[in-house]
C-alpha cells in the first residue's frame, strides 16, 4: 500500500514507520523538525470480515506492528509451497519399515511348515490346528512320512535389517545415545560432550525456529502494550536474585500534570537470550568446582565454599549455604544492599567490629601496663640486690686491684732484669772485641807500647 513513512536519526526506533496523521505524537515530530517523511509504497496488513453474502468489513490493520497477529511455530517448510512440516517427516519411511520387518520376523518365529505325505491323516484341519498349538498333540499314520520346517534364517534377515532402520533413525533424528542418558562406549566426559553437542547440530533448526517464534511474539506484544497500554501501573524488575526495582509506568505529575513514563509515547525493541544450561552441564560444572577447591587454600576455599554449594542440587541448599555464610561472613548477593533489613545487620555488625577493635585495644594497654610494672619492679629488685652485695663487690674489686697491681710490679721486675742482663752482656761483649783488638795490634807493631812509655814502664807525655 503507498502511505507516508519517517525517518530521521533523533527519533530512533520510529525510522521507516508509516506515519499516521492521527497520531498526535507523529506529528509533534513532524513539527518540530526531529522527523520528516516521505512517499513509500510498503506490504501492509488489511483486516476484513465476511460471510457467504459477501464483505461485511475490509480496513487496514489496526495494530501499529503491521503484521499478522498469529505467530506460527514449526520445524521445516517445504520448497515448493512453504507448507510446515515437522522432524518427524522424514522419520515415517524407516520407521514403517522397522515396523514391517519386527512383524515379518514374529511371524516366521511363530509359523512352521509341515510337510508329509498325502495319506499322513485323514483329518488336515485338525492336523494343522495341532501344528500350530505349542502343546499340540500330531497324530500321524504308520510308515507316513511327517516333518517340520522352520525358515530361522530368514527371521535374522529381517532382524538385521531392522537394526539398519533404528540405526538410521538415530542418526537422522539427531537425538543419540549420549543425550538420552544412555550408556555407550564413550567413556571420558569429553567424548561424551562430544556426541551430545553433535546431536543438538542437527536439532538446532527447530531451536532456532523457536526462538524466532519468541522474538516475534515479544514484538507484536510489546507493540500492544506501547499502542493500547496507558493506564497507570507499577512494574516490578528483577535484576539480580531476590533483588527487585518497582517502576511506575503512566503516571502523572501531581504538581505539573505531565504524564510521566508514557509507555504509549515510546517505542522499544525487544531482546530475547537464550542460554544452554542443563541438569547434567550443571552437575559437571559443580564437580569441576570442587575438584578446584581441592587445591586452593583453605582460606581461598572457605570464602568461595557458599558460591559452590549453591550450585549443586543436594537438599535443604538454601539452608546449609546460609549456615556457610554465617560462618565465613560472606554476604548473601541476591539481597538488596538498601533493604532496611540488611541495613540494620551491616549496622550491627559494624558496631560489633568496633566493640571488637576497643576491647582489643584494651586488652593490648593493659598487657602493655603489666610488662611496664614488671619491669620497674625487675629493676627495683636488681637495684635491692646490688645495694645488699656492695659489700661483698667492693671486697672482690680491691683483691681484683691488688692483683693487677701485683702482677704489673713482677711484670716490671722480670723486664727489668730482662735490661740488666742484656746489658751486661753487651758490657761483656764490648770488652771482650776490646781484648781482641788490642791483641791484633800488639802483632802487628810490637815496639808501639815500648816508645811511647818512658824507662820504668810510664807513658810519655
């Protein structure tokens, strides 16, 4: 259909929406320059009621979203029509014929041909209705030849080609072994992870689908709610676990008259996530987490211990993580820091630590006073003692002295004697070299003592 469209980059999400000229907001935009439009030509939905006299009512949507108010949610669609179909489609084919294949077999196990000749016995009905009982009692003519053929082998061909089709049927389906929680030959945790996540590959089309299915059913309702919504109501939020915001939506000011948060007045987008999170990816995960804690510190282990027990799935969690929290002194992060609760027990416990801290305090000054009085009376006792063995001290230094006095005077003595011997001895050493030079000269010269002494022995002068 050709209408008006806006666009503009302030108003956000209300680009490339058809504009409407009886919408009030539109044309404040419009007025005030923060949006302009311009001629489209663009699919629109139409609504028409009719009957088999004719058309009672043909009009455009009245829904601002402009799409089908039904949301389908299917598997695959066909190529050709788009016609919806599910993932049990391609399923039906090996299935009848796993289906046909268990009945031929349980037909062969419970059926055996007779064979035996024509004069075996007069009565055949009765005959066949004894061969087919399990206790039937087979009554046969003398000399007659009588035997039973069973086809067994023939009954393992079908079970064999059974097996094929349930094989084909789990591979095809995408839901093996490992994601039924059956027991296979995979033994390590990552081959089992392995095989589950290369089933959901082949399941995530529907997943996928499904998603999309929710994404846009999210949009066409808060599409309703930002359309016909405008009574005043509050909304609660919630962020993080136990912790709730309250948001009031169309309320007016009490003072200005200005409609406050008027959901009809805006237009938001619609976000959905998903997240894969089993029981079993949760178990492992746990038991990564205690394998961890193992080798942690006992401090380290203590402080994160709530965290990890909260996780697991054991009874009565909610109160053994509590009784963690209150040994530990860990904070509960699902309660809100301003509840007035939590306010007055972080208020308690500050004063605690603080009655905690003074008493510590005082336990210290004291401790402090003790050994300060212990060591003036240590000291005391010492100087009582000193003064009691003054006395006996000054006895023991007087003979200290006089011994050291004593053992200076023999010390100088025996040096002294050391002197007077050295020195005799050079006196001695000197006269003797005397001796010994005079004699030289006497040898040499004997007529120089007799010139120079007058008769009668005496020198010249």
């Amino acid at each position: 259909m050709r209408g008006k469209v806006m666009k503009g980059k302030e108003i956000g999400t209300l680009s490339g929406v058809m504009f409407d000229e009886n919408n009030q907001d539109h044309q404040t935009l419009v007025d005030e320059g923060l949006a302009s439009v311009y001629d489209a030509i663009r699919m629109g939905i139409r609504v028409m009621i009719f009957c088999s006299k004719g058309v009672l009512y043909d009009g455009p949507t009245p829904y601002n979203h402009n799409r089908f108010p039904f949301v389908p949610i299917w598997a695959h669609r066909k190529k050709v029509d788009n016609s919806p179909y599910g993932m049990i489609r391609q399923l039906r084919d090996p299935q009848e014929d796993l289906n046909k294949r268990r009945s031929k077999a349980l037909h062969i196990l419970n059926t055996r041909q007779v064979i035996a000749d024509e004069n075996a016995t007069d009565d055949w009905d009765d005959l066949k209705a004894e061969v087919d009982r399990p206790d039937g009692l087979i009554r046969i003519k003398p000399g007659a030849n009588f035997t039973f053929q069973s086809d067994t082998n023939l009954a393992q061909e079908h079970v064999m080609l059974m097996n094929q089709d349930a094989e084909y049927i789990e591979r095809t389906g995408g839901v093996n072994d490992e994601m039924m929680g059956r027991q296979t030959n995979a033994i390590s945790g990552r081959a089992i992870t392995a095989r589950q996540e290369l089933g959901t590959t082949l399941t995530m089309t529907m997943f996928d689908n499904l998603r999309l299915a929710f994404q846009l059913i999210g949009e066409i309702k808060l599409s309703l709610i930002e359309q016909f919504y405008s009574e005043a109501k509050v909304i609660r939020i919630q962020g993080a676990p136990n912790q709730f915001e309250f948001e009031e939506i169309n309320h007016q000011d009490p003072d200005t008259g200005e409609m406050l948060n008027d959901i009809t007045a805006s237009q938001a987008d619609f976000v959905i996530d998903s997240q894969n999170f089993t029981a079993s990816m949760r178990q492992a995960a746990f038991e990564q987490l205690m394998s961890m804690m193992e080798k942690l510190p006992p401090e380290v282990a203590l402080a994160l211990l709530d965290i990890v027990v909260d996780m697991s799935d054991v009874p009565l969690k909610e109160t053994l993580v509590a009784r963690i929290r209150q040994i530990s002194g860990q904070k509960d992060p699902s309660k809100n820091p301003e509840d007035p609760e939590e306010v007055a027990q972080r208020q308690m416990e500050a004063e605690e630590q603080q009655r905690q801290k003074d008493l510590l305090e005082a336990v210290q000054m004291l401790e402090l006073r003790l050994k300060e009085a212990q060591a003036v009376k240590t000291e005391a006792e010492a100087a009582d003692k000193i003064e009691k063995l003054k006395p006996e001290i000054d006895k023991v230094v007087a003979e200290t002295m006089a011994i050291e006095a004593d053992v200076e005077l023999k010390d100088e003595e025996l040096e002294f004697k050391k002197t007077d011997a050295a020195a005799g001895r050079t006196i001695e050493r000197a006269s003797a070299l005397a001796s010994i030079e005079a004699s030289k000269r006497s040898e040499i010269n004997p007529n120089a003592n007799t010139r120079n002494k007058a008769p009668g022995g005496k020198e010249k002068r």
